[in-house]
C-alpha cells in the first residue's frame, strides 16, 4: 500500500504560534477552581442548529449564530475513463496523492480515484489508492483542528474537509472519528462565544450563564484552548 503522503495545508500556515500568555496556566486553575463554585451549565442543545444524517452518516454542529459559514455538498469533479487511460490515470492519480492535491479539481487524487473506481471496480491498486487519499484527507483535516487556535479560521477547512470525507466514505470509522473531532471543535468554539459574550456583559462568575462556565466547558472540550484561556486572562490578572 502507497505510504500516506506529507500533508499539505490548502491555506497558508501561521509560521508563528500565538502566544498564550504566561499567566494562562495560573489563569486556568483559578478558572476550574471558581467553576467548581459556580458552574454554568453546558450549552443546551436546543440553542444551536445541528445538521445529522442517518446514524451511520455525519454529525456536525453548526453555532447558532453561524460563526463557521454552511459548508455546501461536495460532488467529485467529473473525471472521464476509458480503457486506454486506466493506467495513466492511476499515475496521475498516484503524484496528486504525493503532492497533497486531494479534492479540489478533476486533476486531484480522489476523484480520479473515484472513476477510476467506478470504471474498474475491483481493481485493487485503485482500492488502495482511494484509501491512501482518504487518510490523506482526514491528516490534513486534523491539521486544520490542529491549528485553530492560532488560525480560527482554518475550522472552516475542517469542515470543507469534513464534507468531502463524509461524501466519499460516509461509513468509514477513520472518517466518523474524524467527524467526532470536528463536532468537539465546534462545541468548544461556541463556549469560547458564549463565555465571550458574558464578559462584555458583566456575567463573569455568577449566574447560570456566566463565563466561568462557558469557559470551563470549553477548556473540558479542548484541553488548553487558548480562546478559552486568553478570554478569561484579561478579566482575571489587570
């Protein structure tokens, strides 16, 4: 089986982390310390909209106040087959793999995968090709989750990413976990809203929707969520 290639991010990295501050750790005891007292409760279900499909298809949640834009259906770039190209197809298939070019257009990996499959479906280096494109694929996701503390807007590949995969393999466990992953992300980017939302008006250790608690909620979601931690800091150390 083809090695799973380097990652390739389809936006441009942040080459330098954003500092958490260096009081974020003493911030975060302080945070579950206070939150122990006075909890918030974690955001109700029906205060978000939340896209699902059959139990075995996607699960994503999308903020009510749409802070992650609706990502539209995926549909492959048609790619025409014949018997001729088969090999040259795999070829091409197999350098887009190598380069990280994954879904975005007919020269990519994974809809030349997807004909080459529907054209010789039991071929199985196309089998093998599909599933090295389709780990690709949930890497690079993961890299996106990976870095949206540093760049909230690489959540919106996640999801694009999301999409695809669930297009193309919607059973999949590698891609359910995935979408797992996508779905905490979003949760704890939504706390991270809330709490922010109850520090500019005054909520911050008291009440049922206080900060604190949307805080921790986030910080139980994703450990270490500088959102979470850099939202809470500039209120707790002045």
């Amino acid at each position: 089986m083809r090695a799973t290639p380097p990652i390739r991010s389809n936006q441009k990295r942040s080459h330098a982390a954003r500092p958490v501050p260096f009081m974020a750790t003493a911030a975060f005891v302080a945070l579950v310390a206070i939150a122990g007292c006075s909890r918030g409760p974690a955001p109700a279900e029906d205060e978000a909209e939340v896209i699902r499909t059959d139990p075995a298809g996607p699960s994503v949640t999308i903020s009510v106040d749409q802070e992650v834009a609706p990502v539209p259906a995926w549909e492959a770039p048609e790619v025409a087959v014949d018997d001729d190209d088969v090999e040259a197809l795999k070829a091409r298939a197999g350098e887009a793999l190598e380069a990280g070019d994954l879904f975005e257009s007919d020269e990519d990996s994974i809809p030349i995968y997807l004909a080459l499959k529907a054209h010789v479906p039991d071929d199985a280096e196309v089998a093998e090709g599909l599933d090295a494109a389709l780990a690709a694929l949930v890497a690079q996701g993961d890299e996106a989750l990976g870095e949206i503390d540093d760049v909230p807007e690489r959540l919106q590949q996640a999801h694009r990413i999301g999409m695809v995969a669930s297009s193309v393999a919607p059973e999949s466990d590698a891609v359910q976990a995935y979408l797992q992953r996508l779905d905490t992300a979003d949760q704890a980017s939504r706390a991270d809203r809330l709490g922010e939302q109850a520090l500019e008006a005054g909520r911050i250790d008291t009440g049922k929707d206080a900060a604190v608690g949307h805080f921790r909620h986030a910080l139980e979601l994703r450990p270490g969520d500088a959102r979470a931690l850099q939202g809470w800091l500039p209120r707790r150390v002045r």
